[in-house]
C-alpha cells in the first residue's frame, strides 16, 4: 500500500446468462485492465460468473461444474497480478447449494464465503435455488474439495488479511446481507476488517438506487471501514428485473467514487486504511468488542504502488458545498454563541469586554458576543469594545474597528498604548527603536492588561478572540492575547474563520450596507498584529510572509490532529491538494515551520483558557490535546528533511 492508501476496483462485466465461457472471458479481461490501473482489491458482482439471473437452470450440474471450471480459470489467470480478487458462483456443499463468493489471489483459492441471509419476497426467490449460510457453527473449520488436488476454507467467519500490507484484513457479504438488521460486516469490522467487500445483484427500481446508496454509506460509517459494493449489471436477464450495475466505493460514511446508472466496466478509487485504523484506534468503543469466531486466511499478495486518483480539498476544515458551508456557518455561531452565553451567566458578569483590531479575529470573537448579547436579551451597550491603537495600527484597520463598534451599538472606546508603552520601554531599558520580540510582545501584553482591567472595573470578562490556527502555531503573545476568560474562537481554524465572517458580511448586506462593506474589507486586510509601524501607511508586517500560508498550515493541522498521519503522508496529500498553487519546496519548508512551531509552542495550549469546541479538531488541554510541553521534535522534522534532500 501507498502510504495506507489501496485503490479498489469494481468490476462489472458485460453478462450472457449462462455462458461460463463468455462471463470468464469478460472477467479475465477487467482482471487485466484493473490490475494495469494499479488496482490490488477487484470486485466482480454476486454469481459474476454464471450470471445471477440464471434462475433454476442453478439446479444443472452441467451448469455448476461449468462454473467451477470457469473459477479455476479465473484463479489461474489471477497468478501474474498482485492483486486480491473476488467473484461470484453457485456452489454445492453437503447437499445444499450455497451462492458465493470466491476469494483469490497469486493463482491460490483463499476461501469461498457463502451468502448468510437469502431473499424470498417480491421480485427474489432464491431460496428456490439457495440454501442460507445463517449457521457459523456449521462451517467452522471446513475445507471444501474444489479440485482433484484443491481444498479451501468455506464459511460466513472468514477474514482475509495480510500483515505485509499493514495488517489490512478483508470481509465478505453478499448483496441481502447489506439489507438486514444485522449485516455480517459488522461482526466482521468488530473482528478486525477494515475493508469490506459486497457482491451484489441487486435490481433497478424507482428510489431503490438512493436507498442502495444509503445503506452503502452508513454501514461503512458505522463500522468505520472501507466498502466496495460491486452490483450486476444490464447485461443481466430482463426477464422480470433490470439491472443497473450500481457499483460504489466509500470510507467511513463518504461516497468516494460512484458509478452512473446502468454501467459496465470498473469504477476505482483510493480507500485510506490508515485513516480507518486511526479512526478505531479513537473510538474505544468501537474497539472493545471483539468476536472471537473469525478464522483469518493469510495472503502475501504484494499490493502495487500506483498513483493516487483520490483528490484532498485543500481547506477540510471548510465544506465545498455553498449550501452545506451556509448551514455550517450557523451551526457554528450556534456553538459559539451558546458557549458564551452560558459564560456569561455562570459567571454573573454584567458586561463583556473585548479589544477590537480591525482584524478578522477579533471581528468574528465581536460578532459571536454580540449574539450572545441578544440571545440573553441584554443591551448590546454592555458590550465594551476597546481599540487600542499603537505603533503599527493603520488607518485601515483602525477605521474598520470604529465602523464594526459603531454599527454593531456596543459601548465604544479608545485608548492609545503609545503613551505607556514609551514609558514602558524606559522603565526596562528598551531602546523606542528596538524592533525586538520584546518590542512586540510588550505592546500585546499592554493591550491584554488594559482589557483585564476594564473587565474588573465593570465586572465583565474578557473575550478571547485567538484561533485555532494561532494556538497551533503559537502565534499569540505568551500573557498577552494569549489569555482572556473565555475565548470563543479557540478551536476555528483561520480558513474557517475567513468564511464565517464572509457569512455575516453577505447576511447582513440588506439591513446594513455599511457594516457589510467594512467585512469585506476585512476579509480583504492582509492578517497582521500590527505590532511594527506601518510603511506608508501600508500594514508591514504580514503575519503569512513570517509563518506562512495559513491555509497550508491548517492543512498539516487537520491530517496531523485528525488522523495521525506522517509528514511524508501529509505532504503527499498536499501536493495534489494544492497542485499549481504551491511547489513541493514551498510545501515542505512551510510543513517544516509547522512541525517546529506545533511542538515549541505547546506550553502555550497548557494554559488556555476555557472556550466552546466546535469541530472535530481541538488544542484544548483539558478535551482533546494531551501533549507535555517539552516534547521533542526531531522524529518529525528528520522525516522532513528527508524528503528535502529528495527534492
């Protein structure tokens, strides 16, 4: 596998009913066209091999050695390619016909897994011609007479796994299985299978392909796995039923790939068993149950190496979607808006106090406190919002906050640090032009101290406005923006941050032309602390130049909190997310600044105060992020550098 990735293929062949001879023919074919694709895992449909809608001609002889002989053929064919196959046959045991699924690879038979639960109503009636494999006692431990000199496992508990493939392991279930209360997959991911395979034959009619879909996804969510559903196709009988070749490939609840209606040929995509694994290495609940009565067939197939067709967004914190961003954005100011109001109460604080840049921060931590304001039904003039404009501060972002005070009704003031922090810098001996970190970091801690004192005096408390991307990297003044008594923006990301004003800004456009320009200006204010003087007029200091490209950084943030994934992953990912935006060298030197800042700076996340999750990723010390403050680095950075010297 590459990188945890291993790209599938469904294979739907063109069917004649009941030509053996035919159907291999067409399956030996898409066997060979997958694999030069770079497929390791192929799955053909449910009786892929004799065709499903063979009805009672299942009770020929002629018909079932025919079938057996065309397996043979298929695994024979299967010996030059690295990769796991799956197909579909009738097949007698103990006097009972069974329909299932043959698993093979390298030339070898690994086990055949016959269909657990049989369809008997409306248009199905297989148990005319089936026998159900519900009984897993019946076949614990069978080894079934393929050939004259070929034995193989046979039964509902197989699992078909590989340790030199990072200990990926494979279950099987056909088509009903899918639909009854309790699949077999679910035994078989609590047992260890992060893939599941379904040979399908399941027929077109009106609303069943959304159902089909559903179940597809929801399954392979709640057992967080990787699913393959390989469906029969037109070429089929149309006797009675029509079908679609519905073939669909998902990850934990997403669609990755899906085929269009009535379809022959393969449909591939990239499933992340890493990602799966990462995912149940999280959920204990998922890992505490464990099924003691899988039997696991190990194969050595050596998967091939191809190249990724799967596509990475670049900004996953930010759905693509417009309508799904819009009802994001207010499922989050929900959050934030209930977390603070619920701060406020319980800390019996009549006013809350805010210091407002201009910038994009400080604007989303205003926009929340003022809907936290009318949720409680409190005067929005309790809100006492402070510019405090200082070496750096241009007229832009200082006309921007007085706008933002003055539309949004809060009780507006201003008070210049410049004054005190000349004063400051004679009582320690810093020299006005000293452009050092403690010319910096000063003017932030003046600031933090102005707005800590305002919150006694009108017994209120201070709003944090830093976010997530800001923790991560430890861009935020140690005692200084750093600290506050509640900061609502602590675990959105700058991406995110970006879109949420954007929200407002379109939202509020009819009601307040003004207020809804200066957003937008906002949004287009290049992110700095203004903590140097401007040149021109022109802010100088831009925070991307220092740290680099925020989006980038919120990319290595997501994967590496997320998932747990390598730096050589990530940056994979990245390359293909941000292709012709960003170089491999420019990716790598920022994911090395990254890494290095991530880990420097965690005794700052030791100390943040408290503030509302509101996604998936989190910094807080108390939820989500465990992490000592000395920890070291060097694992992380030496893989880094390389991949630099790949370069």
């Amino acid at each position: 596998m590459n990188d945890g990735f291993i790209k599938c293929a469904c294979a739907v062949p063109h069917v004649s009913v009941a030509d053996v001879d035919s159907n291999v023919k067409e399956m030996k074919d898409l066997m060979k066209q997958a694999v030069k694709e770079g497929a390791g895992i192929v799955v053909f449909p449910e009786l892929s091999i004799t065709g499903y809608t063979c009805g009672d001609l299942f009770g020929q002889s002629a018909l079932l050695e025919k079938a057996l002989s065309g397996l043979l053929q298929l695994v024979s064919e299967s010996a030059g390619y690295d990769a796991i196959f799956f197909a579909g046959l009738p097949f007698a045991v103990s006097n009972h016909l069974y329909n299932c699924a043959a698993v093979f690879s390298k030339g070898e038979i690994l086990g055949l897994v016959p269909k657990t639960y049989i369809p008997d109503y409306h248009e199905f009636y297989e148990v005319r011609q089936f026998f159900p494999a519900k009984d897993k006692e019946v076949f614990d431990g069978i080894d079934v007479k393929i050939s004259e000199d070929v034995y193989c496992p046979f039964g509902t508990n197989l699992i078909f796994s590989s340790e030199s493939m990072k200990g990926l392991k494979i279950g099987v279930e056909i088509c009903e299985d899918l639909w009854v209360p309790e699949p077999p997959s679910t035994s078989a991911a609590l047992n260890g299978a992060d893939i599941i395979v379904n040979l399908s034959a399941s027929n077109e009619i009106i609303g069943k392909r959304e159902y089909r879909r559903s179940l597809v996804l929801s399954q392979s969510a709640r057992t967080i796995s990787g699913y393959v559903y390989s469906c029969a196709g037109p070429s089929e009988s149309t006797t009675d039923t029509v079908f679609a070749g519905h073939s669909m490939i998902a990850e934990n609840g997403t669609m990755l790939s899906e085929s269009e209606p009535f379809f022959e040929g393969l449909t591939f995509a990239d499933i992340d068993v890493e990602r799966l694994l990462s995912e149940r290495r999280r959920m204990n609940t998922f890992t505490g149950t464990i099924i003691p009565d899988f039997n696991e067939i190990e194969f050595t197939t050596p998967f091939p190496d191809s190249e990724l067709q799967r596509t990475f967004p670049p900004h996953p914190f930010v759905p693509s979607d417009e309508n799904e961003l819009s009802s994001r954005c207010r499922e989050i100011f929900a959050i934030q808006t209930l977390g603070l109001a619920k701060r406020l109460q319980a800390a019996y604080a009549k006013k809350a106090v805010i210091g407002i840049s201009g910038g994009l921060d400080s604007t989303l931590a205003l926009l929340v406190t003022v809907k936290a304001f009318d949720r409680l039904k409190l005067e929005r003039k309790n809100i006492v919002t402070v510019t405090m404009p200082g070496f750096g501060t241009t007229d832009r972002t200082y006309e921007n906050a007085i706008t933002l005070m003055k539309h949004l009704g809060t009780d507006i003031r201003e008070i210049s640090i410049v004054p005190a922090m000349k004063q400051h810098f004679s009582d320690i001996g810093l020299s006005e032009d000293d452009r050092s970190v403690t010319y910096e970091n000063s003017q932030a801690r003046e600031r933090t101290q102005i707005l800590m004192d305002i919150a006694n005096k009108e017994n209120g408390i201070v709003i944090g406005t830093g976010d997530l991307s800001e923790l991560a990297l430890g861009w935020a003044t140690y005692n200084g923006d750093h600290m506050s008594m509640y900061g609502v923006n602590a675990s959105v990301p700058k991406t995110l941050v970006r879109y949420l004003v954007r929200y407002e800004a379109v939202s509020r456009n009819k009601d307040d032309v003004r207020l809804s320009e200066a957003l937008f200006d906002i949004l287009d204010t290049p992110v700095s602390p203004e903590l140097l003087p401007p040149k021109d007029g022109e802010i100088q200091q831009k925070t991307e130049d220092i740290v680099g490209p925020y989006e980038l950084h919120d990319f290595f943030l997501y994967y590496m909190m997320r998932f747990g994934f390598s730096p050589k992953k990530i940056m994979r990912m990245a390359e293909i997310a941000f292709s012709g935006s960003y170089e491999k060298e420019e990716i790598l030197k920022w994911e090395k600044v990254f890494y290095k800042r991530f880990f420097s700076q965690q005794f700052k996340r030791s100390a943040l105060p408290d503030g509302p999750k509101v996604g998936s990723v989190s910094l807080s010390p108390r939820g989500d992020w465990r992490m000592p403050s000395d920890a070291v680095a060097s694992l992380w950075i030496s893989e880094i550098e390389k991949m630099e010297k790949e370069v």
